[in-house]
C-alpha cells in the first residue's frame, strides 16, 4: 500500500482515507500497476516416433484418387512397369514362354504396385483402386514393350520381312494395305489385352490381399 499524502498538490487538505481530492479530484496516491503473471505458451504435443500421423481430409481424398493425376500412384507404376519391362526381355524367344512371362509378370507388377503404394502412403487401396494402379502400371509396361518392339523392327526389319514373305499366306497379307492394316490393330489390340489385363488382375487381386489383412486406412 502506498504512502497517503496529508495534502493535494493543490494545497487542499485530503479527508482521511480519501481516494481522491475532494478540490480538484486528482488521485490521492498512484496506484502501482498489477503485475500479470506471464503467459506460459502451450506447445504442441508431437506424436512418438514411428507412428504414422493420420492424414487430413484432403490428404485422403488426393490419396484415393488412383489416376495419372497421382504423382505417387504415377511414380509407382513408372518403376512396377520397368520392371515388368526388364523381366519379359529376359525371356526366350519362344512364343509360349513370352506369353506366359507377359501373364505372369503382368500379374506381379500389379501385386507388387499395390503393396508398393501402401508403403510409400500407408493407405491399402480397394479392389476397385488397385485395379486402376495395375491399368497405369499395364499401360506403361505396354507403351515400353511397343517402343522396343519398335526398335528391334527397326534394326532387324528387313531380316524379319523376308523371312515372312516365304510363307505364301503371309506374303498375300503383305502385299494388301487393307488386310496389313487390319492385321497390324487386331494383333496391337490382342497385345494391349495380354499386356494390361494380368496388371490389372495383379492390383485387384493385390488389394485384396492386402484388405483381408487388416488394413484400417483403406482408399
């Protein structure tokens, strides 16, 4: 408390334990100003670590949209589909072994892009998204097997041509636009069907897989 003054600063004399002057109303004393506590600021409490924080709303959303637009979708289908590409060329020139490795690799570049993406995210797609997964990574692995198909025709073309041009049904093909241009879609298609199919059948079957085992965070 402090020290109270007999007298104002007007010469008035203060009634006892007057506040103020009863003459001019000046403050019979200054009062010290309260001390504020100082404001203790809250941290954020941070997760333990190796726990996997859970992502926003728009974080899942971007997440479920399986698409080119998906830069870690494209990127995982990017490498599943290099891979895809290095184990077919790594076949024997039998047709039977090539189709089969087509079917088989196709299956576990699918599979293995859908446990790839759960990885990098930490979201287990659907059956419906694993699907999508293995389409990207079926029509990358197409578009690689076409340009070095492109190639090799390329390099070894005339070799080729005069090799088929001996057999007089493929001959009479050769020598007809039309029927080239039709043969040439219907075996492209054929090629795409055999190529992308077992991709998608791996990232289907792969989600699945990877729902029957418990996955919370599903997309």
């Amino acid at each position: 408390m402090p020290e109270r003054p007999e007298y104002c600063t007007c010469g008035a004399k203060l009634a006892e334990n007057a506040r103020f002057c009863h003459l001019c109303g000046r403050p019979a004393f200054e009062i010290a100003p309260a001390e504020t506590a100082p404001v203790e600021t809250m941290e954020t409490p941070q997760p333990p670590k190796g726990i996997r924080q859970a992502p926003s709303a728009a974080a899942r959303a971007a997440l479920s949209r399986i698409g080119f637009g998906n830069p870690v979708a494209l990127r995982v289908a990017i490498l599943m589909s290099l891979g895809t590409l290095l184990m077919d060329m790594l076949q024997g020139a039998n047709p039977i072994f090539v189709l089969c490795g087509l079917v088989l690799w196709g299956l576990a570049g699918g599979w293995c892009a859908v446990l790839l993406y759960r990885r990098l995210t930490g979201f287990a797609l659907s059956v419906r998204g694993g699907a999508q997964l293995g389409s990207i990574t079926g029509v990358l692995t197409f578009l690689s097997l076409l340009i070095v198909s492109t190639l090799t025709m390329t390099v070894k073309g005339k070799e080729v041509l005069q090799q088929m041009k001996q057999d007089p049904q493929v001959a009479q093909v050769l020598n007809s636009p039309g029927m080239l241009a039709a043969m040439f879609l219907l075996g492209l298609v054929i090629f795409f069907a055999i190529v992308v199919g077992p991709c998608i059948a791996g990232g289907a079957l792969g989600a699945r897989f990877v729902s029957r085992n418990g996955a919370n965070n599903r997309v």
